[in-house]
C-alpha cells in the first residue's frame, strides 16, 4: 500500500518546479527556498493541510533538562611564561 496519495506526489513536484525555478518562497519570511528538502516539507506540508494522505510528520527529539559536564581542559600549573 502507498504510503503517499497522488495528491501529495503531484504537490512535492509543483513544490520542487517552483524551487528549481526559483519561485517558491518560505511561508514565514517569505525568503526564496533554494534547498531541495525544505522544497519537499513545503510540498508535503500543503498536502497534509489538504488532506491528502501522508505519514505524519516526526517528533522532534526532546531535550534532556540537565546537561551533562564535559571533562574539558585543566590548566597546566606548571608551566611558566618565558620572557
């Protein structure tokens, strides 16, 4: 079984022609989108508020709340500065 309608193909390809001849613009600010996958999440994004049968999209991985502390370096107390 599909996973993508013809309906989502036909917008992912509207959406990558206007890329390619640089006529596809980002919804937000409004800049020119001159990559490829961001060409694609737009096309897909339009189907989804269409209707149109596609996977939801991926959470995004949380972070975690605590940091863990990096060794980094210690300061060398022997060393001297040579005048």
């Amino acid at each position: 079984m599909a996973k993508y309608s013809k309906e989502s193909q036909n917008k992912v390809e509207k959406a990558m022609h206007e890329e390619k001849h640089g006529q596809l613009k980002s919804g937000r600010s409004g800049k020119k989108v001159t990559n490829p996958k961001q060409a694609i999440a737009i096309g897909l994004s339009e189907a989804r508020k269409e209707g149109a049968k596609v996977p939801p999209k991926k959470k995004a991985a949380k972070k975690s709340a605590g940091r863990k502390k990096s060794a980094g370096r210690k300061k060398s107390a022997g060393r001297k500065k040579s005048r």
